[in-house]
C-alpha cells in the first residue's frame, strides 16, 4: 500500500512520495528481501530512496517542482474551491506554507 501511495505522491501532491517509500523499504526489509532490493534497485523509485537514506537530502529540481506544485494546486483551490470561506482559505494557505517549510527543511542535494 505505502509503494501505491508512494506513486500516486509523484503525481498529487499533498501526497509524500519519499516518506510512504521510505516506509513501504522499512516493511520490506523487515518482511521480503527480495522485495526490499526490487524497490532500492527500482530505474524510478529507487533514487528517492538511496538519496534520502545516504544523504538525508532532496535533488534542488526536486524541491523546485514539489514546491511549485504545492502552491499551484493548493492556490487553484483558494481561489476556485473555497472561495467563499476565508477560513478553509486561511487553512489551505498555512498548510501550503507548512509543506513548503517542509520540504525546504531538508538538505539540498548537490550532484
């Protein structure tokens, strides 16, 4: 579940790629080698997870898109949502500022 979760993160981004692959690796390693070392190995998704687990660190593209992505969706919502409740307004901006600082709290990656 944590590696269909983790996909989807890729594309929806309110969901975390990196932490539900981190967790679906913690699982495996525990539970099915051979799964363990598909997903490290995986062409996609193994680089999440190698990055984040040497480094602690996410790749600046990486940031750039998460980032934008964040604000572009959760601004379309703001404005086209709930534009009638300035508190979900309020509460979607300060969520949107949390992920950023989120994200943003972590290394950058230089490669």
């Amino acid at each position: 579940m944590s590696v269909v979760l983790g996909v989807a993160g890729i594309f929806l981004p309110l969901l975390p790629t990196t932490p539900l692959l981190l967790l679906a690796a913690w699982c495996f390693v525990r539970s099915s080698p051979r799964l363990y070392e598909w997903l490290l190995n995986h062409p996609r998704l193994g680089e999440y997870i190698r990055n984040f687990r040497e480094y602690r660190a996410i790749p600046l593209r990486v940031k750039i898109i998460s980032v934008s992505m964040v604000w572009l969706t959760i601004g379309f919502c703001i404005i086209k949502v709930v534009s009638e409740w300035w508190w979900a307004q309020v509460a979607l901006f300060l969520l949107a500022a949390a992920i950023t600082w989120h994200i943003l709290s972590y290394a950058t990656l230089k490669r």
